[in-house]
C-alpha cells in the first residue's frame, strides 16, 4: 500500500512537473512573443521617423531648388529689363539728337530762305 502510495505520487509529481514546465514552456513563448512584438514596433516607429527625416529633407531640398531657381528668374528678368530700358534710354536719346537736328536743320532753311528773300527783294528793288 505504501509502495502503491509512492508509486501514485511519483506519478502526480511526474504530471505535476510536466505542467508546471508547460506552463513554464507556454509563458515563455508569450514573453518571446510579447518581447518580439516590442521589437517590431520600435523597429517600425524607428524606421518611421527616418522616414519622416528623409521626406523632411528632400522637402527641405526640393524647397531649396524652387527658390534657386525663383531667384535665378528674378535675377534674369531684373537683367532684361535693365537691358531693355538701356535700349529704350539710348533710342530716346538718338531721337532726340535726331530732332535737334532735324530742327537745326530746318532752322538754317528758313534762315537761308529768309536772307535769300531779303536779298532777292533788295534786288529786284534795286
């Protein structure tokens, strides 16, 4: 009876020990599971902020060339404008030369025209 006792205890203990170590098996496979669930996410949120950097700085970047690029524009249309008006400035001036002139011209004409009347009236006066 006793051994029979023992017998029946040492197989309680047996199935007693292989719960306990299935349960000891079973949490930690829920603690691997918890502890690469973690891993995961932080690798996810980290590779989401060097997302986030990276898009920052080709925004940065792209924002860079736009204004480059709007001040090379401004830089230029500041260059033909001053051209231009270089251009409209000596037209003027020609122009104006060219109608002083014009008006000297005309001037000696009718200075001339006058004298020649003047004399031509003296003559056939005389």
């Amino acid at each position: 009876m006793y051994e029979e006792f023992l017998k029946e205890k040492l197989m309680i203990d047996e199935i007693v020990r292989k719960i306990y170590e299935e349960d000891q098996h079973a949490m930690k496979l829920r603690l691997e599971k918890q502890q690469a669930t973690q891993e995961y996410i932080r690798d996810f949120i980290r590779k989401r902020e060097e997302w986030k950097e990276h898009e920052r700085q080709m925004m940065e970047e792209e924002n860079r060339r736009i204004l480059e690029f709007s001040h090379q524009q401004q830089a230029r249309e500041e260059e033909r404008m001053a051209s231009q008006r270089e251009k409209e400035e000596a037209k003027a001036r020609v122009q104006a030369e060219l109608a002083q002139s014009i008006a000297a011209k005309q001037e000696a004409e009718e200075e001339m025209d006058r004298y020649l009347h003047v004399h031509i009236r003296t003559y056939i006066c005389m």
